[in-house]
C-alpha cells in the first residue's frame, strides 16, 4: 500500500514538475490563431542590461538571430509592415535580489517614434512599434518570477495586443560560454512553441 503511495506521489510531482518546465500554458484559440499565423515583428525593448559586465548589444543579436532562426524553422516570415504577430524579449541579467519575487508583466514603454533602439532590431522591428501602448495577458499566460540571468518571450498578436503564448526554460547561462547558451535557451523554449 505504502509502495502505491509514494507511485501517486512520484507521479504528480513529477507531472508538476514537468508543467512548470519552459513554455506557458495556451488557450485552444491562442493555439489555432499561432497555426494560422505566418509573418512576425519584434517589438523593441530598450536596453534593459544594466549589468556593465555584459555586452548588451551581442546578447540581443545572438537572441535576434536565435529567435529568427527557430521562427524560419516554423515557416514564419519578417514582416515589419503589418506581421501576424510582435515578438518582444524579456532579458533579466542584472543583479538586483529585491526584485527577485516580482512577476514578468508587460507594460509595453514606447509611446513615441524615434526612441533610440539598439541597432540589433534595425531590420526587425514593426514599423508602427510606438502605437502599442499596453500589451494584456488572459488567464491561461503565466507570470513569471524574475530571476538573474534568464529570458522571456512573449507571442503577441498585433490587431489584440493580447498576448498569445510566453515562452521561458529552465537553462543555464554561464558567463564563460555564453552565446551558445544563449542559443540553448531559446532552443529550448521553442520546443514548447505550439
């Protein structure tokens, strides 16, 4: 009896576990308007790395390009005019321990065009990225804890400004190796890509 126990136990903590992995949960309708999308944009972020120990602009080109590559892979194309759907990168590698417990929101900051944006999102940005004032997630998207040295990207879809899906993983990146952990992280959240 004991044995069947701690199999039930094993199981949902494994099952746990495992939902709490990389990827958010999604809406069947999220899920059907992601297979009906094809073209994307990013949304630009300002530089958020404040750590000096980091070289910014690398960190975005290699997410940039990671990003690009995965989304090719799923037969998306760029379309800065009008996309499908906004990709905007949450990078979280300053050190600052009081905001560990806060949740990722997002609160889209650019209200006006001609904000400097990093020359890393030059050939990738929507067109009109300054219309989009606040960006709303349902139920089905989790908030996530920050925590030093991790990523979050959200799928939103342009004409709702709702966000589809948000992807995070559970990689590590070091500091010494850097660019391919950057690439294995977001690898890994696009295996949970619907």
């Amino acid at each position: 009896m004991k044995e069947v126990k701690l199999a039930i136990v094993l199981f949902i903590a494994g099952t746990v576990m495992i939902s709490c992995g990389s990827g958010s949960d999604i809406s069947k309708e999220s899920a059907k308007k992601l297979k009906r999308y094809n073209t994307y944009s990013y949304l630009p972020d300002k530089d958020t790395i404040a750590t000096k120990k980091y070289d910014n602009e690398r960190i975005y080109e290699v997410l940039i390009s990671t990003i690009n590559n995965n989304m090719a892979a799923g037969d998306f194309a760029i379309d800065n005019r009008q996309p499908d759907v906004l990709i905007y990168i949450h990078t979280m590698f300053d050190e600052k321990v009081e905001v560990n417990a806060n949740p990722v929101y997002t609160n889209f900051s650019y209200y006006r065009p001609g904000l400097h944006i990093g020359s890393y999102y030059e050939d990738y940005t929507y067109d009109n990225y300054f219309t989009i004032q606040r960006i709303t997630a349902d139920a089905a998207i989790k908030q996530i804890p920050y925590k030093e040295k991790s990523i979050v990207i959200d799928f939103i879809d342009r004409r709702t400004n709702k966000i589809l899906w948000r992807g995070t993983a559970n990689e590590k990146i070091g500091s010494r190796r850097m660019e391919k952990d950057l690439r294995n992280y977001v690898d890994e959240i696009f295996k949970k890509f619907p």
